[in-house]
C-alpha cells in the first residue's frame, strides 16, 4: 500500500477520536487526502514590524511584531473582564488584549521580556490593539525550528477548529509529509518531462513541498501554478473527451433547406431590419444545423436586444426541413408573450402552425396541443416546464430553444433533451449567463454567440445607487418620469427564493407609494408571486395598457410582458437580489426608444461584496461582464452535474474566474493528447486517464448537453 493510502490515524498527532472527527468534518481519510488539501491562505512570518509601521489597511491581515511588555493590567467584572497588555517597541507603544484564559495567558507572561507577537491588529485610540494574539518569547522563537517561513491556514469547521487549532494542524500535515517524503514511490508524476519543460511546471512532488512549506514566495507561485494546471488538465481532459464523445455519438440532424417558410417572412413579414449582430448569430445557428454535429450554442443578449427574433428565424429552419422546434420559458407569463409575438410572426406562413402548452392550459387548449405535436400538424410549440411532462409526445423533435435558462432545474432541461430519440439541436438564451454557463463557456465545451448590438433606436439604461437616505430625492425623479407620460415599476426582494414572500416589505412599500402618489393624480398597482394567475395577469395588463403609472412588484416580473413606455426601475433592498437577478430587472425599462434607468436603493451598511455587486450594475450593462464578477463572488457551479453554485469539479486550488489563461494551456494540451489517444488506454497515457477520471462525474445523464 502506498504511503498515500495510509490511514490518517497512523500520523503523528492525529490517532483514531482525530482520524474519525477528520473524516466526519472535512472527508480527510488518508495521508493523500490531507496533502492534496491546500492551504487557503498564508501568514508571512518572515517580516517583523515596528508598531509605527501598522496601520489601518493592515487591519484584515496578521502582522508579526517584536516588542518588550511593558506591565498588566485589567478592566471590566466578571464574564466582561479583560487583560490589557502593554507593548512597546523602539517606535512606539502598543497592547495585546486578553477575553478568554486570562489566568493561563498571565502566567505566561513576564514584564520587561521581549517576545514574538503575531495576530490581527486594529487600531484603537491611535494605538496598536491586537486580541488574542499568538505570543512566545524570542528564545523560543529562535529555538522552534520551522519547514518555513510562511505558514499555510487550512479550512476548517466549527467542530473541527475546537479540538484541532492551525498550529496542531500545520504541526499534522509536516508528520504526514515527513511519511511522504521518506516514500520514494509515494507521488508519481503524470506529467512527461517534456511537458513539463514547455509549460515550466515544477515536478509534481516539489509542488506539494511548497503549497505546504513555501520556501520562498516565488517557489510558492510557482508551486500554485503546477496544481492549478493539473487540475485544469484533468478537467480539459474529461470535458474534451466528452465533447468529442458526445459529437461521435449523437450526430445532429442535417437540416440543409432555407426553404419557403425562411424566405417568405424574411423577406416580406418581417417587421424591422435585423442588426449586423442578428444575421450574424443566425448565419452560426445555420452552420451547426447543417455541419452533422449536434448543436450545443448559448445566445448571449441583453433584455431587448432581439433573441426571440433569432430563435423563431431559426426555428423556421427546423420546420423547413420537416422538424418540429419548441421553446420552453421559465413562467406562464412569459410563454404567452412568446407565444403571441410567434403567432404574429407566423400569420400568413404555409405549413406553419404554432400552440401553446402552459400549466394553466384550459382542457380543450392542452388537447389540441398534445394532440398537434403528436401527429406532427403543430410544428412549434411554446410552452413553460409543462412540456416536459411525459404526455408530451412529438412526431419528431429536432430543435430546442430554453429560453432564461437560469429560471430551471437541470434536470428539467435535461428531460426535452429526451424527447425524440436522436438528441435535438439546442439552443439556450440568455440575457445574463449564470456562472455555471459561464464556467462552461470558459472550458470550452458551448459555443457562444453574442448580439452585442441594440436595436436601432435604443439608449442604453442608465444606472444609479442612492442610499435610503434619497428617498425623497428619488421621488421627485420618479414624480418627473410620470408627468412626461412615463411609467415606473417599483420592486421589492424576497428573502430568498425557497422561502415565503417578504410582505411587509412588499405592502408596507406599497402603503408608503399610495401615500406619496395618491389617487387622482397617480394610479398605482400591484403583483406578487403569491397572486392568482389571473389577478397577477391582470395586474400586469393594467400596466401595459397605461391604466396605471406605478406597479409595485416583487420579483416576479423579472421575466414578464414589454411595457415600452415604462422608463424607470427601482429595485428596493437592492443589495439582497444577486447580479443575474439585477440585470434581469434592470432590462424590463428601456424596451421604447426613451431614455430609460435603473435606481439601485439600499441601506447604508453594505458588506463588500454587496458594494461591489451595486457598484458593477452602475459601471455597465454588459452580461458577461457581470457574469464574470459572479462567477468571482459565487464560484461556478458543478459543470456536469446538477450543483448551481459553489466550486465546479471540486477544484481545490484552481480558480475559474483568475486562472483562464492556464485553462487556456490545458485545453490545448488536452484536445493534442486526445487526438492521439481518445481513450487514453495506451500505456504512457495511463498517468493522463487517472487524472480525468479523478475529475469525471457518474451521473446517469450528461447534462452538459443542454446547459
């Protein structure tokens, strides 16, 4: 047995109650588990500071001080008692402050000795305050021997923390690596010399040395970046390998025809030229209908700028080829808006026959449209998660369009990649891409189009934050808006989305605007989630129709019907919707040829991510700009499997967001070695298989097809 398969137990420090609490905790069960787990951060205990030269940005960080105490004291009774110690260097004078194990803390401590102090410093009276720092004299800090100078903190839990501090986990992983390092055999490298030598990688056991021990911030760099690209490999090499499979095996359906239904509303229905971003899109969409190869495309495009246009063009290829094309949307709402804009554009279209299917079809609505499907006579169908039901039978399916993709689970996406038993062409839109769409995009394994253009006419939103504190400020513009003529939604948050509507908010805003906008003058109404189908539509046909100025919602509109005329949108509690959401929200003015914009309020104390979240929506109205700071502040997701959020394949050090330059290298490297070896079963490839099999999946479905 190798050295890494050995039971934690069995290192020096741990024992079986550690080895048990390690794997319950964290799922650390080997010696290979514990050396493959890396530090998340590193204290620098190479620089000692003089106390003048801590200051306010410091205040996150650990500094390390040498300083001679001065004299105890204490403050405070009972639970609130502390000790306040006094430090001084040759620039100052400092204190060290005790909450907890004050007895212990004191018989440590001799006035007039110099000792090593290291912890957080905050600055409190212009003096140097650090609480419950680590503290040991000079003696025996220059007795203690060290691997190095920077010590790794490793990620823990509550549980964990309280029987197993950072100094005794830093003091198990160098028992563990000692093991390692007496085993000649115990890492073997899956990457050639050669390899390693064009890309400047560290061999792979001197990389482990130094994300544990740095020897230096240099070696330390360079150690991160030989994880990162055998992570990266491991991921390109299982993606690729994938795709190529997948290509293999589900050869798309050839759809060679532009045929009458195409060119007849190209060139006499169809309402407005389309911009040079839309006939580009089209003319990509074309050639994957006719290179053999299942199509696998995402649409990238703001709110407005025309996507629904492209996918009902493409979906005229399908039915010109005799293929059935469907389009699922995320709510009732907006499935009936597709479906109203499809039967418009096809009115006057031989052989083009649209339906509707939603969980709210009427009885006689939903027989006509299952039965249509089923015989072929309905060759488009728009519909919400309905059509995924197993009653939903097509005569023969070749082209998917999921419309707001991030509204679904993947498993319901997945079921319409079922419904014909050679996979259709897919088609996914998107104004803002979720991170996981992004994370895919990055690896390589979607095609991406982009209509980067507005429609001729439009003004790209403007976007403000004003702090709670301009409220009445905010009013007068909103005051301003309505009497040009113009319409304004008002949104509040929901706690989160699997928890039940906040109504205060909700209502208690709506009783303030009523206040603030008072009937005759200003007409108000309002749509929630918790509404009736039928009350919340009509609520929001109200508001097309400009019988009233205000609608105050949540964020059920976030998908919803066009009102052109309305040019402002104000996003309540701003700071509690997530950068997809806001967008989204963001794009419901703005569809007219008016000026149009976006009021982000929020309280005044905001967490930095929060900040940077609002700061972001006012600095562009990009998608895949915003995309990319939330794949920075929410991770990727799980790339093939079901996970929407957190860390995709489990990446221990790599990151998706910083790292797109080493995925770049990977990929290349993978799609060389593939191409030689496609199943990696040759034996000098054998080091490349165990590494993408350490990244692939068991799913029963690769969902990475209609992602």
């Amino acid at each position: 047995m190798s050295v890494m398969q050995r039971d934690i137990k069995f290192v020096g420090g741990v024992g079986e109650v550690r080895a048990r609490l390690l794997e319950r905790e964290i799922g650390v069960r080997t010696v290979g588990d514990l050396i493959y787990r890396f530090p998340y951060r590193y204290i620098d205990r190479t620089r000692t500071l003089l106390l003048s030269e801590v200051d306010e940005s410091m205040e996150s960080t650990y500094v390390q001080l040498r300083c001679r105490l001065m004299g105890l004291s204490y403050t405070g009774e009972g639970a609130k008692r502390r000790l306040i110690v006094e430090i001084s260097d040759s620039s100052g004078i400092g204190e060290l402050v005790w909450f907890h194990g004050i007895k212990w803390i004191e018989k440590r401590l001799e006035v007039g000795r110099e000792y090593i102090i290291f912890g957080r410093p905050g600055l409190f009276r212009n003096r140097v305050s650090i609480i419950h720092p680590d503290i040991e004299s000079v003696e025996q800090a220059l007795s203690r021997k060290q691997e190095s100078g920077f010590q790794g903190l490793y990620a823990s839990t509550e549980k964990l923390s309280q029987a197993i501090g950072h100094k005794a986990m830093q003091t198990i992983v160098h028992n563990a690596w000692q093991l390692v390092a007496a085993d000649a055999s115990a890492i073997v490298d899956p990457l050639p010399d050669s390899m390693r030598q064009r890309n400047g990688l560290m061999p792979l056991a001197e990389a482990l040395y130094n994300i544990h021990f740095p020897q230096s911030a240099e070696r330390l760099r360079a150690a991160q970046y030989r994880l990162k690209y055998d992570e990266l490999l491991g991921v390109q090499l299982t993606i690729q390998a994938r795709r190529s499979a997948r290509q293999a095996a589900n050869n798309g359906f050839i759809f060679p025809r532009v045929g009458e239904a195409f060119n007849t509303f190209f060139r006499e229905k169809l309402p407005f030229s389309l911009t040079g971003a839309q006939q580009r899109v089209i003319k990509e969409i074309r050639a994957d209908m006719v290179s053999g190869k299942q199509m696998n495309r995402l649409l990238q495009g703001d709110v407005g700028s025309g996507k629904t246009m492209v996918a009902f063009m493409s979906m005229l290829l399908a039915v010109d080829n005799g293929y059935q094309a469907c389009i699922m949307a995320p709510t009732e709402i907006l499935a009936r808006q597709h479906y109203a804009s499809m039967m418009r554009f096809a009115e006057g279209l031989k052989g083009v026959k649209v339906a509707v299917l939603t969980g709210a079809s009427k009885a006689k609505e939903r027989r006509a449209a299952l039965e249509g499907i089923a015989s072929g006579e309905v060759n488009i169908l728009v519909g919400t998660h309905a059509l995924i039901e197993d009653r939903v039978q097509f005569a023969n399916l070749g082209y998917v369009v999921i419309d707001e993709q991030h509204r679904f689970g993947v498993e319901q996406r997945a079921k319409l990649w079922t419904k014909n038993l050679q996979p259709p062409h897919i088609l996914v839109m998107t104004a803002t891409p979720i991170p996981r769409t992004l994370a895919m995009t990055l690896y390589g394994d979607l095609e991406v189009s982009v209509i980067d253009e507005l429609p001729p006419g439009r003004q790209p939103i403007r976007t403000y934050h004003y702090y709670d504190s301009a409220r009445l400020r905010m009013f007068g513009f909103l005051r301003q808006e309505i009497a040009k003529g113009r319409q304004v939604y008002i949104v509040y948050p929901l706690i989160k989305e699997s928890e039940k509507m906040d109504y205060k908010d909700l209502y208690d805003g709506f009783e303030s605007i009523t206040r603030d906008f008072p009937l005759p003058t200003y007409r108000t109404t309002v749509c929630h989630g918790k509404m009736r189908n039928d009350d919340k539509e009509a609520a929001m046909q109200q508001f097309k129709r400009g019988e009233a100025d205000i609608l105050v919602a949540t964020s059920v509109i976030e998908v919803g019907v066009d009102v052109p005329n309305a040019t402002v949108m104000v996003i309540e509690s701003a700071e509690r919707f997530g950068l997809s959401q806001l967008h989204q929200l963001r794009g419901r003015v703005g569809r007219g040829g008016e000026q149009s914009y976006c009021i982000l309020m929020s309280g005044e104390k905001l967490s930095k991510e929060s900040r940077a979240r609002l700061e972001a929506m006012c600095h562009t109205n990009d998608g895949f700009e915003l995309s990319e700071l939330d794949l920075k502040l929410r991770g990727a997701g799980d790339i093939h499997g079901t996970q929407q959020s957190g860390d995709a394949f489990e990446l221990n050090i790599a990151n998706l967001a910083t790292d797109t330059q080493i995925m770049q290298l990977t990929r290349e490297e993978a799609v060389r070695i593939l191409d030689g070896d496609p199943t990696l079963t040759k034996p000098e490839n054998r080091a490349y298989a165990a590494l993408r099999d350490k990244y692939r999946k068991h799913e029963k479905m690769d969902f990475s097809n209609i992602s």
